[in-house]
C-alpha cells in the first residue's frame, strides 16, 4: 500500500462524496430521494453537453448543477407540493434521469471533452503539496476533489453552526414543530431538496468532466445507489462524509491492488464490505438508541398543514 | 384543491401510458406458409445487452444492423440493455409480434431463454451470438477476436520499453482467457522478455472501475495498457500517464488520442446480412458459425502513427500468414505459467479447446496473474 494507492481511492470516492453530501442535505429536511442515480446522469451529460459545445468548464460546471436541480425539481414538487410516496418518486426520477441522460447522449457518443477542458481540473496546491505522503495523496489532485473537501466542511458548518441550518434540521425532525415555530417548511424543503440535485448533478460531472472524459452512457454504473448507503453508514453528517465516501472508494479500488500482490480475498467479499458495514452500522444504531446517530425524524413522511 | 392535483396526475399518467403504448409498432407478421418474405416486410429484431453509447460492444453490434438495413433494405427494429434474465423472451415475443421473422441476441445469457423460444416459434430464426446451443431453428454465431489479439500482441511487445505491459479483464470465462493467451503470444513472439499482468475487474461496463483497475497495473511499471471490457477507461488511464493503449471492440481513438495504438475489432455486418439474406432466399440452415480473419468478421484496426516502427509489417505478414493456413495462434510448442508444455511442437488447439471451459482454463507463459 502505498501512497498513489490512497490518492487512487480520494478520486475514487469523489463522485461519491458529491452525490453523498447532496442526499444528507435532502434527507436532512425530511425527503428521502432515492433518485440520486438519475440526478448524477442528468448532471454527467448536461455537464458534458454544455462543456463541449462552449469549452468553459465553469459553464460545464454549472449545466450540471442546473440539471441535477432540475430533476430534484421533479421530485420536490411531486413529493412536496403533491405530497406523493417519496420512495416511489425518487425510483421514478432515477428511472427517468437514466433515460433522460441516454437520449441526451446519443449524440454524444464519441465524442470527447476538448482538451482545454481536460487539462483545466489538474491543479496541486502549493506548499502544501510537498508534504510527505499527505501533499501527495490529498493535494496533488483535481480541482474538483478540492471542491470536495471544501463542499463538505461547508455544509457541515452550515448544518451545525448557523440559524439556517437549526432551521433545516428541525423540519427533518417535526415538520409540524418547525411550521408552528414559524419556519417556512415547504420553501425549506425545496431549497434544499434542489441544493441536493445540483450536488447530485456535480458528482455525476465528475465522472463525464474528469474522470472519463468522453462520453459514455451510464457513466455512473450504479455510484448513485451506493451514495444512498453512503448517507447511513455516515449518519447523515457531511464530515463524516468525508471518511466514508473515500473509505467506500478505496474498497472499491483495492481488489485490483491485492491482486498484484497474490494475496488470496475474492474480489466479491470485497465489494461487499462496505455493505456489511453499512448494515453494521444500522444495526448498532437502532440497539443504542443514539439520538446523535439517528435518522432525521421525519424521514419519508410527507407534511400536510391541514393534518397537524 | 388536492383532489384537483390528483385527478391531472392521474389523467397525465393514463395519457403517457397510451401514447407510450402506441408508440412501437406500425407492420403486421407476414402471413404465414406462402413465399418468402420481401425485404420490405421483412423485419429483423436485435437484442443488445448494453446501451448502443456504450461505443463497444453493443455499437459494434448495432454497426452490424445499419450494415444489414442498407445492404439488404429491411426494417429492423432493437432493445438496449435488455437484462441477461428470462425477462429476454418477453422481449423476443414483443419482436415476433411487431413482425420480426430473423431475432439477434447478442449477449452470451440469452442463449437458455432463446433456445426455448426457438422452440415455441418454429416459423422465426433465432442467432445467439457467444454461446454453443442451437435447435432446428437456432444457430449460433461468433468470432475469433484471438487472431486480431494476437496481432494486437505483436504491436504492444514490440512498443514496450518497461517490458510490463498491463491488461485489464473482464471475467475469468474461456472467450476472456482466450484472449489473454493470444495477446501474450504475440507479445512474446516479438519480444520474449516481456510480461503481461493481468488484473480482473468483473465488469464489461463500468468507465470508471475499468479506469482505476488500469491505474493500478500502471503505477507497478506497466507502459501500455490494454483491455477486455466495452469502454475506454483504460485507454484513458493510460493517455494520463503518456503511454500508449490497445482497445477493443471498436476504432477509438477519438477517446484517447495521445495513447490508442490499435485494437481488435468486430465487423458483424457481412454476417448479417448474409443470414438475413439466406431466410429470405429460403436456404437458410442452423449452424454453429465461428468467423475469423478470413471471414472479415474480426481484424485489427488500422495502427495509429503511435504504433512502433516497424509493426505495419509485422502484422501484414502475420495476418498473411493466417489467411492461408500457415499459421494458427495456438501452435506448439506453447508453454504454461509453471512452464510445463501444454500444446506440443507440431500441435495446434482445437477449436473445441479453445472454447470449452474444461481446457482453456490456464494462462501461457509470460501471463503474471491467476484465474480466479
């Protein structure tokens, strides 16, 4: 193990951590968005699109954003505004931003990021990359993992530390509670539900911007379920996202790695392991009781004013 | 006001639901008995595994359909990413029911869930492309991708400066191993201190984890990457570290310009129009068919100004030599991982050990990995 293994898992877990963040936030006001998927390859070729036919790679950055915001858009007014099953309308997004996301890229296919777009993202940060091992594995990277980093302490002090985040969480505990105290549920919900999507959109930019830059359908290969697994091994806290996200992109990468050394685990067991942690993690939660690591409250139940 | 919500969500739906409904078809089945079907009513179903953007596998087989709609002018119709489950008859029943009288399945599970609709529809002709049943009215069909790895072979062993050349692999089946055992051959027939290292990565479709599985073989020393899955991560992973990749499956080296040398390529559609064109005559046969170089159905793509000098000829005069006979792959003497003899000077594998999984279950010498 050495240090390009690591660095290999941080980029790994980047488009993990994106789509990560953005079903905290989500789950974090009361709405559970399976459509996570969807939202990622909406992102990937609207991102994609945009960045080929303009070569501005902030324009591409923005494309995804807006188009993951869309497709969250969907599913906030389906869930929010119609109060419709909140897991039957994520499946239907994801289904929907899947198809979305090929017939946008059917004339896409073979096509490839220009290359001032390529080389935009390699970025090392001064000073900091010199240091031993770590300058290597965490800041001689992309600009987008740094987005990572910086996304992820953001939100975690936006969630702790601000008025506005007490706001969000107390909507994802007790809709009614928030709504008596004063608190606009409905315009909270959709903020956040959209500030999701773009997150969503971005990881899948990831992928089709950075990583694999050129286009190639379902680019995602199934990231967008494994985020949504992501957000309860990590107990919906954003820092914590940060551990996971590259844990889950190490273990994804590691089996190629063993192989090299003929070290008998079958790559299976290890494609597992994060899952079995995941269900650990479930497991020792619900025996504990920790109110610290329990889900938002209101999780999944729609809010109906007229009900209180 | 929620009501009001509803009722239009509702109405929305039921209308997406008929439109979608009506959508597909347009022909009615040709009568049955009477002659054969014109091209005109004669209509062609192909069923993919992946999406036709995958740009590989699936593209290559949907290159083959627009060959057969131009060559021969019939209507041909297809579904992407149909799962390799017994979902694929319904899929196969909705094409004999939009009139398809010639079905293609292109994916190696189909084969059990073809095999039984073949029975149920005695009137329509099924092809299973990478398996080994057939029925009356079933062939099956594939190629021998080994040749043009062979020669994909020579072109990385002689471009090799590290003497590692990595290659990143799908699963542990014989059709993979197969090609493994070709390429090394090559390599090493061009340069016998070269290494092949293998690494698995048990998807046929994942950009990403194809990508990181080629990082890995790079960062061990590996300069040229390349691959047996149906996108170009590895091609990619390679372009970043400026050496050079061998594909698959399609041309592609519009992914990854600075790095794609060559690769083994599929050219399905001289077949399918044959066959398309032999129902309609008439004579139509079940067959297992199993196409090489000679047949045009593989061949290594034209080499890019990144191959080495040199290896234009080499591969001409080896593509030569396998179109007249005087050369097969796996001739003798060829060795194994702990060096014992597994095919004898003089001898050459049988197609039936090529493809069984009994026997091509061992790498040749000069492969660094193991089968799982």
């Amino acid at each position: 193990m050495n240090a390009s293994f690591f660095a290999a898992a941080i980029v790994a877990g980047t488009p993990l951590l994106f789509a990560t963040l953005g079903e905290i936030i989500t789950e974090r006001v009361g709405q559970l968005n399976l459509g996570v998927e969807g939202m990622m390859l909406m992102g990937a070729v609207v991102g994609f699109q945009v960045g080929l036919a303009t070569s501005n790679p902030f324009l591409a950055l923005l494309g995804a954003m807006a188009a993951g915001a869309f497709g969250a858009l969907i599913y906030a007014f389906l869930t929010v505004s119609l109060r419709a099953n909140q897991v039957v309308s994520g499946l239907t997004l994801t289904i929907f931003g899947t198809g979305f996301s090929s017939f946008m890229g059917k004339s896409l296919i073979g096509e490839i990021m220009p290359e001032n777009i390529r080389t935009f993202w390699k970025a090392d940060i001064p000073i900091l990359r010199d240091i031993p091992f770590i300058g290597k594995v965490f800041f001689q990277q992309d600009l987008f993992v740094y987005l990572g980093y910086i996304t992820a302490i953001a939100l975690g002090i936006y969630l702790y530390r601000t008025r506005a985040g007490l706001n969000v969480r107390a909507v994802g505990e007790s809709a009614p509670a928030a709504d008596s105290s004063g608190i606009h549920v409905v315009l909270y919900k959709y903020v956040h539900i959209l500030m999701g999507g773009a997150l969503c959109g971005l990881g899948g930019a990831y992928l089709s911007l950075v990583y694999v830059p050129a286009w190639q359908e379902n680019v995602t290969a199934g990231r967008g379920w494994i985020a949504v697994a992501l957000v309860i091994f990590v107990v919906w806290s954003p820092y914590k996202a940060l551990i996971g996200a590259y844990l889950f992109g190490g273990l994804d990468i590691l089996g190629f790695r063993l192989q090299g050394y003929n070290i008998k685990i079958s790559q299976y067991i290890i494609d597992m392991l994060p899952y079995i942690a995941t269900i650990l993690v479930l497991v020792v939660g619900s025996i504990r009781h920790s109110k610290e690591n329990a889900p938002p409250k209101g999780l999944g139940v729609p809010y109906f004013r007229e009900e209180r | 006001m929620k009501r009001l919500f509803s009722m239009v969500i509702v109405v929305v739906l039921a209308c997406s639901m008929l439109l979608t409904g009506c959508g597909g078809t347009g022909s009615t089945p040709a009568e049955k008995g009477g002659e054969p079907p014109k091209a005109e009513d004669m209509t062609v179903g192909f069923i993919y595994v992946g999406p036709i953007g995958d740009g590989g596998w699936t593209y290559a087989h949907d290159q083959g359909r627009l060959h057969l709609e131009q060559e021969l002018g019939v209507k041909t119709i297809y579904r992407e990413s149909v799962p390799e489950g017994p979902e694929v008859k319904n899929v196969m029943k909705e094409m004999i029911d939009q009139g398809a009288k010639v079905i293609f399945a292109t994916s190696f599970g189909y084969m059990d869930y073809m095999e039984e609709v073949s029975k149920e529809f005695p009137d329509v002709t099924f092809l299973h492309c990478s398996g080994y049943k057939t029925t009356e009215n079933m062939a099956n069909y594939f190629g021998r991708m080994y040749e043009p790895r062979y020669l994909s072979g020579l072109v990385a062993g002689m471009k090799s400066k590290s003497n590692k050349i990595g290659y990143v692999a799908a699963y542990p089946i014989p059709e993979v191993i197969r090609g493994i055992n070709a390429f090394t051959l090559g390599v090493r027939a061009v340069n016998p201190d070269a290494t092949v290292m293998v690494r698995w990565t048990s998807t046929w479709y994942d950009p990403a984890k194809e990508k990181e599985a080629a990082k890995a073989l790079l960062d061990e020393g590996a300069d040229i990457i390349s691959q047996h899955q149906d996108t170009a991560g590895p091609q990619q992973a390679a372009e970043e570290r400026n050496v050079w990749a061998i594909g698959y499956n399609t041309d592609s080296q519009a992914k990854a310009p600075k790095a794609y040398m060559t690769a083994p390529v599929w050219n399905w559609g001289p077949y399918y129009a044959d066959q398309v064109k032999a129902v309609m005559d008439g004579t139509w046969k079940s067959h297992s068919y199993w196409g090489g170089t000679n047949e045009g159905i593989v061949s290594l793509a034209p080499l890019t100004d990144l191959a080495p000098e040199g290896a234009q000829a080499k591969v001409e005069e080896v593509t030569a030599k396998i179109k007249d006979g005087s050369f097969h792959v796996f001739q003798g003497p060829i060795k194994d991982q702990a060096g014992e003899v597994k095919v004898e000077e003089g001898k050459a594998l049988t197609d039936q050990e090529l493809l069984s999984d009994k026997s091509m279950n061992w790498f040749v010498e000069g492969v660094e990995g193991k089968i799982e």
